[in-house]
C-alpha cells in the first residue's frame, strides 16, 4: 500500500510565501507524474501543478510565475513552492501521485493540506 504524506500548509498573509512537501511511502513504488491539486469550496478540483520523472512540469495559468514544482527521485518526495500569494489560492491541497505521465482518480493520492491566504 502506497501512502503520501502532505505537510507544510497553513495560514499566510497576501503576498507571503508556503511550501509543500509530499512523501510517498509504503510498498515499492517508482512515481512517474507526481502532483499538486487544490480544490477552493464550491469548486472543482483543478490540477495546479505536474512533475514528470523526466523532468517535466505542467502548471495552472494563474499560478505560473509564483509556484514552483520540483522533486527528489529518491525519496519520492515532491514539493511546491508558493510564493506571491493570493486570497483565491486559499484552498486544500492534495498530492497526488501515478506510474504513469498522467494522474486518474484511480491513482494515489493524498489526505490534503489546508492553505489559507488571508487578505
């Protein structure tokens, strides 16, 4: 049984920064896109960011020039770096995790992480 393990959310000011941490753990597992979603209340999950292990990334618009994705093969591990946040990137945020180039429902996926961007 693959787990991922998110930390590293919290409450932050307009314009402050957070990072994310994701840890997958468990069985033997080799992560090939791993990434970063968030769903605001009232709104439809949407993917905020993507990281292939061939060192691709993907990135929402309204987060390109403030988020940064990056990872650790080894550890499986993946992070986010938020920085110049807005009141509108409030939302929980979930890792998420496949062996394949693309993430399903069907695929790992994280407890999520409260960001809470005060105005």
């Amino acid at each position: 049984q693959v787990q991922l393990v998110e930390s590293g959310g919290g409450l932050v000011q307009t314009g402050g920064s957070l990072r994310l941490s994701c840890a997958a753990s468990g069985s033997i597992f080799s992560a090939n896109a791993m990434a970063w979603y968030r769903q605001a209340p009232g709104k439809k999950r949407e993917l905020v960011a993507i990281s292939e292990r061939n060192g691709g990334t993907g990135y929402h618009d309204s987060v390109k020039g403030r988020f940064t994705i990056s990872r650790d093969g080894a550890k499986n591990t993946v992070y986010l770096q938020m920085n110049s946040l807005k009141p509108e990137d409030t939302a929980v945020y979930y890792c998420a995790a496949s062996i394949r180039t693309f993430i399903t429902d069907s695929d790992y996926w994280g407890q999520g992480t409260q960001v809470t961007v005060s105005s």
